[in-house]
C-alpha cells in the first residue's frame, strides 16, 4: 500500500506508550510515526522495550518542535477528540475516515492522524491544524481509551478497509477438503449400511432422510482425513457385530 496515514502523536508522555503505539501501528502495517515534544525525551529505551518488536517504527521515527512542523508536508490531516469544541468542523467516524484516507492515497495525497497526550489530548490550537475530525462511537457514559487503544482503532480501520482476508473460512491443516467422489461413495456405503440394519422403516421416506443426512455431512465440510475416519467406525462396528442403526444394541 503506497500513501500510508502518518501517526503523529503530540506532546506524548510516557516513553511506554510511545512503544507501545509502535507495536499497534506495526500489526496494522503502519511505519511513519511522528513526535511533537515528547515529555520523557527521545530516543527512549521504554518506547523500544514495549514496542515488542516494532524496532522499525521507533527507529523511524521523526521529532518535531510543533506540531504545525509535523503536518507541514502533508495534505490532509485528522484530529482525534472525544470533546465537543467550540468551532465549526467536518467530523467522520473511524470507519468513515479510513474510507477517506484511501481515495486521497489513491489520488496521491499524503493524510496524518494527530493524537494527543495522554493527560489531555490535542489543545483547541492542534485541532485547529487539522481538516477534519476523528469522534469515536462509544459509550457516551464512558469514553476512556489509552493512546495505543485509540491509535490501534484507528490504523485497523484503515488496514480492514482494504484487507480481502475471508470472513469466515475452515481451517484443515494438512488435511484437503474432499471430493465429490469420495464423499458420494462414502454417502453410498453409509446408506448400504443403514439399509441393511433396517434404519429406513418407511421406503417412501428413504430418499428424504438420505437428502438430509447427506446435507448433515455437507455441512461439516470433511476432510479426506475424516471422512477415512468415518469408513473406519464403519468397520469398526460391523467388526463389532453391530448393526448401525440398531440402537438397543448399541444403548448395551
């Protein structure tokens, strides 16, 4: 992804924090971070050991004297606030500012998120620099979020707007999804053995139960692996002298 958001956090305090709004940046593929004043000073060794590995971030990072110095470069510029502030300002959701920040990458602008210190967040003066406004949906009786929180929230909302991983999926390790063919054959010998243990009592209802329990199977979406498993229990209970479906038996 070309024209990332860049992180610019204004007036941090803790070295702690710094770090560990590097490691939140790094899991949403996020690298250029900027510091307006931080209070502990920089280059900080508590950044980098809470940073858990995100070494590139904290390495990269770039100091600055204010924080209209941090923005300068940039075309378009996000303030996070949770406070209502007395001026006139386009105000979008995380999602929506994600959704933003893409078209402008893509018409070759360069976007920055500020974020303020952890006592009391950006000053009426940063917000002012910026072209629109962050406001997070929450709880309205409590809006409390650490500054990696807030950073993590807003950088996953702009890796997810153009990350394609599937919603839902089954994980098979080493196994593969079986085919068609050995699974019909597997529904084949299954009915064999019903039929012989005398589960169908109905004829006419034969066809129905077996389009359900063929669905029952499909839904598990077996594996080759376990459908082998399944043609052992087979085995295993004919090798046993039992029936399947014979349930008195089985019930012993």
């Amino acid at each position: 992804m070309t024209n990332k958001p860049v992180i610019i956090l204004v007036i941090p305090q803790l070295g702690e924090n710094i770090g560990m709004v590097a490691r939140a940046m790094l899991n949403c593929g996020l690298t250029e971070l900027r510091l307006v004043n931080p209070r502990d000073g920089w280059p900080s060794q508590s950044a980098r050991d809470a940073s858990s590995g995100a070494i590139e971030v904290i390495e990269g990072a770039k100091l600055f004297e204010s924080t209209a110095d941090a923005v300068a470069d940039l075309t378009y510029v996000y303030a996070t606030t949770g406070r209502p502030r007395d001026m006139v300002a386009h105000v979008v959701t995380p999602k929506k500012a994600a959704v933003e920040i893409h078209e402008k990458a893509a018409q070759g602008q360069t976007c920055g998120i500020l974020f303020g210190g952890e006592r009391s967040g950006l000053n009426n003066d940063d917000v002012a620099l910026a072209d629109a406004i962050v406001n997070v949906p929450l709880n309205p009786d409590f809006k409390s979020l650490n500054l990696a929180q807030a950073v993590l929230l807003l950088a996953y909302e702009w890796y997810q707007h153009s990350d394609d991983t599937p919603e839902s999926y089954l994980e098979i390790n080493d196994s593969q999804p079986v085919s068609q063919g050995e699974f019909n054959n597997f529904i084949s010998r299954l009915e064999k053995g019903l039929d012989q243990g005398g589960f169908f009592r109905s004829p006419d209802m034969k066809p129905v139960v077996m389009r359900n329990i063929r669905n029952l199977f499909q839904r598990a979406q077996m594996t080759e692996q376990e459908t082998r498993t399944f043609h052992g229990m087979m085995v295993a209970l004919k090798r046993a002298g039992l029936e399947i479906g014979d349930i008195d038996k089985l019930r012993d």
